[in-house]
C-alpha cells in the first residue's frame, strides 16, 4: 500500500507542504490525522483536543512548572524570613524549650532547701503568705530568663 504525499495531506489540512515538512522532521507522525489536525490547532502534537478527557491524577508539564515555581518562591521567601529574624528554626524552638524546661526543673529542685528555712517555725497562715512570695519570686526570674542561641 502506498502512502499519502505530504502535498496531499498539506491540502486536506490546508497548509503548505512545506509545513508537513517541517513537522515530519520534528517527529509528527504526519500519516496520523489526529496528531496533524492538533499540530493545524496551534496544539503540542500528543496534547489532547479541547474537551476531551484525561485523566486528573496526569500532572501536565505547566502544572509541573508552576508548582516547581512556587515551591522555590517560597523557599525563597523563607530564607528572606531568616534573614530578617522572623522565622527561627525547628531545632532552636526546641533549644529553647529544653532550656527553659531545665530552669523550672532546678527552681523545683531546690525549692525545698531554700524555703523550709523560710517557713520553720511559722504558722500555716505566715508559712503560706512565704511560700506564694517564693512562688511569684521564681516565676519572675523565670520570666525574666534570657535565652541565648549557640546554634546559630
């Protein structure tokens, strides 16, 4: 059997030969219509026509694109975030959190040698008036504790 020329499927599409052509030489199967009436709409040959149904889980190149141009967006506004000191990381959030965690943990420690000579002797009325001038007294240097980053 023999092929169609590239003239005759020029005009059937009407284009120039010339047209066929070139496309032939970029890989467009020109003996398949589908493909030549895609490259004849302006689409990607492969691309499917307007209104047919692919399937949603298929990313396509833009899609691919565009996420990969948001992602690096936003890496980006992320490192200008560090740089202004906006944005800390995981590892110092939780530097800190040990750090503070171990200061209540020695403020509790030594609780019981630095009040019970404080309340030795007092009744309960005085005793409790101490304790909760010690407890205001610890959460204020507590409060008022600085926490310096080495990770950085």
């Amino acid at each position: 059997m023999k092929r169609e020329s590239q003239a005759s499927i020029a005009r059937r599409h009407g284009v120039k030969p010339a047209t066929i052509c070139v496309w032939r030489k970029k890989g467009l199967n020109i003996y398949d219509d589908a493909e030549v009436a895609a490259a004849v709409a302006g689409r990607n040959p492969g691309q499917p026509p307007p209104g047919s149904t692919t399937p949603k889980d298929v990313e396509t190149y833009g899609e691919a694109r565009a996420r990969r141009e948001r992602s690096n967006a936003d890496k980006a506004a992320i490192e200008v975030e560090k740089m202004r000191g906006s944005v800390v990381s995981n590892d110092s959030v939780l530097s800190a959190g040990h750090h503070v965690g171990l200061a209540i943990r020695q403020a509790f420690l030594k609780m019981e040698g630095e009040l019970t000579p404080r309340i030795a002797g007092l009744s309960s009325a005085k005793a409790a008036k101490v304790i909760r001038a010690y407890a205001r007294e610890k959460l204020t240097e507590l409060r008022d504790l600085e926490y310096v980053n080495t990770d950085a």
